[in-house]
C-alpha cells in the first residue's frame, strides 16, 4: 500500500468519524472546488507513513469491495494548515467533515479523488463516509 493510499485511508477514516458524530440529516454547505483557507495541520502518523509536506495534513482513503481504509484514524492539525484527502473508490459515497465550516464532499468511483480544506476553529473534526457509514478519521485541530 502507497504512503499516500495510507494517507487517503486516514482521512477518510477521520471523515468516517465524523459522519458517525451525525445526529440529524441536517443541511451542510457543500465545499467550493477550490477550497483554500489558512488551517496548520500536523498529521500524527502511523507506523508505516511517512511526512512529505509540511504545508498539509494528507490523509489517503481508500473503498474497495465495502471495506474502509483506514477507520476510526486519529490525526493532529493545527489551525491554519490544509487538510488533504485523497480518495480511491470502487463506490459512490458523501465525505462529510464536521468543523468549521463544515464540508460535503462527493466521492465517484475513481483513484486519486483529492479534497481540499481547512478548518479554522480548533476542536475534534471528525471525518465520515455517509453512505458506508464510517468514520475515516478524527482530527485534533489546535491553535
């Protein structure tokens, strides 16, 4: 598995955590294509992953044959750092991210599915898959 598989199965696990934070089918804005904001994200790593950009937290997420990679995740960050999910996907799936702002971001059947974002409150953000219902990742977000 590539460092940035791993990376995208990190987030989605984050984003997994996030949507299984949902309450209520409320509505949540949809992020921009070119989502940029100022967020400093440092990414807790596992093991097996490596740090190749300072400038974002990458996490890689992959869906295959009804498995989430990775789930339940934790990850640091820290406000004004980019967060980067890269999605490979045998399904169509939503990744909702519960910060502030929130996003929603369409996954398609693909690889290399990347979403931009930033948060800019500090607080747990969890990261969920709404259709799989899992959560990708956590991410402790600090000043």
């Amino acid at each position: 598995m590539t460092t940035r598989t791993r990376r995208l199965l990190t987030t989605l696990a984050a984003v997994g955590l996030v949507v299984a934070g949902c309450g209520s089918e409320s509505e949540t804005p949809s992020a921009p294509d070119d989502v940029s904001s100022t967020v400093d994200t440092t990414v807790v790593q596992s093991d097996s992953e490596q740090a190749t950009d300072t400038d974002s937290t990458d996490i890689d997420v992959s869906i295959a044959g009804g498995e989430v990679t990775p789930t339940d995740e934790r990850v640091e960050g820290t406000v004004g750092r980019e967060i980067v999910l890269t999605v490979d996907s045998d399904a169509v799936d939503e990744l909702h991210v519960h910060s502030v702002p929130e996003y929603t971001f369409p996954v398609a059947v693909g690889e290399d599915q990347e979403f931009r974002f930033t948060v800019d409150v500090p607080g747990s953000v969890d990261i969920e898959l709404h259709d799989a219902g899992v959560t990708v990742a956590t991410v402790l977000v600090r000043p």
